[in-house]
C-alpha cells in the first residue's frame, strides 16, 4: 500500500500505540523530519535505555544556493517540496521499517523559515492523520541540544547542564536543570556566529557555506609577517549575551585597508585570526556561565559545533573545570532530523509526555519565531 507515494506496508490493527502516560513499548521507533532551513531530513531512532539511530537521511541544498551567498527561502522551500517524500521514504527503507511499526513522528515546528517549515509540517501533519500516529512537535534549538544524548545513557547525564547553542541563525547559552527545562541565559544582540562566519568568508572571496571556508583556510595560515589583531566583541563583559556585528564590520575595514592583491595574500591569516576571536569569545562566555551556575555538564550544539578548533578549545579548557563535556559528532551538529527525533524521544520520559502525544496533528503548526522554553 502506498500513502503520498511512501510504500507503507501499513495495516491500522498492527498498528501499536503510545500510552495514556507517554509510555512505549521496546523497541520504541520514532521517524523524525526536519525542513527549518535548507536541509530536507528524515530519520527514524530506536529508544530503549539508550538512543539509537537507524537512519539519517540529509537532502542537501548547498550547492543550490552557493550562487546567492547564501539561503534563497522561496527556493528551499520549492526543493523541500520536491525532496521530502524521496527523503522520508529512503530513510525508511534504511532503517528497515515501516509506519506500521513507528510509535511516533517528530517534526521541527519553528524557530527558522516559514515556507521551509511548512513544507516539514503539513506533512508530517497529513502522515500522522493517515496513519493514526502521536505527532510531536520540536523546537530546533531543542532537537541540536538532544544530539548531545546519543548513545548515552540518560541515568549519567548530571544536572545543571550549560548548552551552548551555536550556528547559523542561533547564538545562545542555556541552562538545562532537567530534561525539557530551559532557560535562555544569554544570547547574541546582532548577528549570530554562523551568519557572522558567512559574511565575512564572502568578504575574503570563499565560498558559502562560510563556516568551514574559513576553517580550511584557516589551516592553510602560515602566520606571516601581517600581524592582524581583531577584536573579542564582549568577552569581558559581566551578561552572557554575544555580538558579532562589531567583528563582522572589523573584517570589513581590513580588507578596504588591504585591497584585493593583500586580501588573497593575507586571505589564510585574516580567516584565522577571524575563526580564533569568536572562538575565544564563545569559549570564555559558556565557561562563565558554567561556573555561576555550577554546572557539572557543558554541553556544545549546533552547526557551528562542527568547528574543530572550537570544539578542541572548549574541551580543552573544560578539563580545567569539574564540569563533564559533551559534543555531538560532526554528522549531527549541522541540521539533520536524527536530533529531532532523539528530542521527541526524550520528551517520552518527561511529565509532559502524555500531553505532547495527546496534541494530534491538528495542533501542530509552523512557528517561525518559536522560542525555546
């Protein structure tokens, strides 16, 4: 049988569903979705006593929209419409399962782009209403968090925990006193880090996406006589907030002052001496943050995550502290729907369970502003 083109092998008194108190029974298979950017994502994660990915499908939109430097919406939502059904059936397959067998479907329901969204939402919303499924809706900062807890065991994870939330659209410090309890304590005023990475990878002539352009090119620095001393928006100051706007415009004056012929002389040093400050600048915020509230866990998150040197400082440096730290790996740090689902997953052991699955599919809806709470 076959539903918006999805081999199902779907029969309704086979089907298993969630409890009145969110509980499950093992093997518990929740298929997560995932369209807030440019990304179309399927994935399906067993639960038992700890999470497991089955599968982790990304559709791509990179090279798409590498000639506008950047996401064109109207375009990524045009292409999630086209990838969707493809992505969520492969996923599917390579988890070697089937909507009869899912206890769940999770969907990113905000913050990001409204069409993106949309496109991820209406249907996952028409999936759970054909195949009579609990539909649970994930926040998106909430779902790079869950990336953090897979393949642990929950029962080890000590709280308070500090999340730093790093990547393209989200620059943010939480605290996490239990699963599903957060607190924004400090966040950017301007630009976030990962959109700061983009803009001034432009300004040194590579390519989008910014964030790992620099990385390379950063690896490439020979630390030639050019010494480039750039500002650390902030690191001193006594909040938790970020700005990058300041350093953004910094990089900019620079490269009026060099011209082009010193830019591509220089290009390597400026995009190392750009990748340290914020690095430095994300580092000591979280480990402030961590020590004020006596963290024992620090968490890293996000696309930005991916960035080995900021990943190898703050590892580094949380060794000085009595805090544990934990960090997706790279496949899981840029958007994917495997963190959407290990957050609905999650979400099965909070108070709340019985709530989110008892929403159905007319309550779910995109919101591009969605804070998390």
């Amino acid at each position: 049988m076959k539903i918006l083109g999805i081999e199902t092998s779907y029969d309704p008194a086979k089907s298993r569903q969630v409890g009145t108190a969110g509980q499950v029974k093992p093997r518990q298979l929740i298929l997560g979705i995932e369209t807030s950017c440019d990304e179309t994502a399927a994935a399906v994660v067993k639960v038992g006593s700890e999470i497991e990915i089955l599968s982790n499908v990304v559709a791509s939109q990179i090279k798409l929209h590498r000639q506008y430097g950047g996401v064109f919406p109207e375009l990524a939502s045009r292409t999630h419409l086209e990838n969707i059904l493809p992505t969520i059936n492969l996923a599917l397959k390579k988890a070697r399962t089937n909507f009869a067998e899912l206890e769940a479907i999770a969907v990113t329901v905000g913050p990001g782009l409204i069409g993106s969204l949309l496109m991820g939402v209406e249907t996952a919303r028409t999936l759970a209403y054909s195949f009579k499924k609990p539909l649970i809706g994930i926040n998106h900062l909430e779902g790079h968090l869950a990336a953090n807890f897979v393949d642990k065991n929950l029962k080890q994870i000590e709280f308070p925990i500090i999340c730093l939330i790093v990547s393209g659209g989200h620059t943010s410090l939480v605290l996490m006193r239990k699963l599903g309890n957060y607190k924004t304590i400090g966040q950017t005023r301007d630009d976030a880090a990962g959109e700061a990475f983009d803009k001034v990878a432009q300004l040194l002539g590579l390519e989008y996406p910014g964030g790992p352009a620099i990385e390379v090119a950063a690896l490439k620095s020979r630390k030639l006589e050019l010494k480039i001393k750039l500002p650390r928006p902030m690191i001193d100051s006594e909040d938790f907030d970020f700005s990058f706007s300041g350093l953004k415009t910094a990089v900019l004056r620079l490269t009026k002052e060099l011209g082009p012929k010193k830019i591509q002389q220089f290009r390597n040093e400026i995009a190392a001496e750009f990748q340290q400050a914020i690095v430095d600048v994300l580092v000591a915020k979280t480990l402030k943050a961590a020590q004020k509230y006596q963290a024992k866990t620090i968490l890293l998150s996000g696309g930005v995550a991916a960035n080995s040197a900021l990943r190898k400082k703050l590892e580094a440096e949380t060794l000085n502290s009595k805090a544990n730290f934990l960090m997706p790996p790279k496949n899981l740090c840029t958007d994917n729907a495997a963190m959407i689902a290990v957050a609905a997953a999650l979400k099965i052991n909070t108070k709340s369970a019985a709530q989110e699955f008892n929403k159905g599919w007319q309550k779910i809806s995109a919101q591009s502003n969605l804070e998390l709470s």
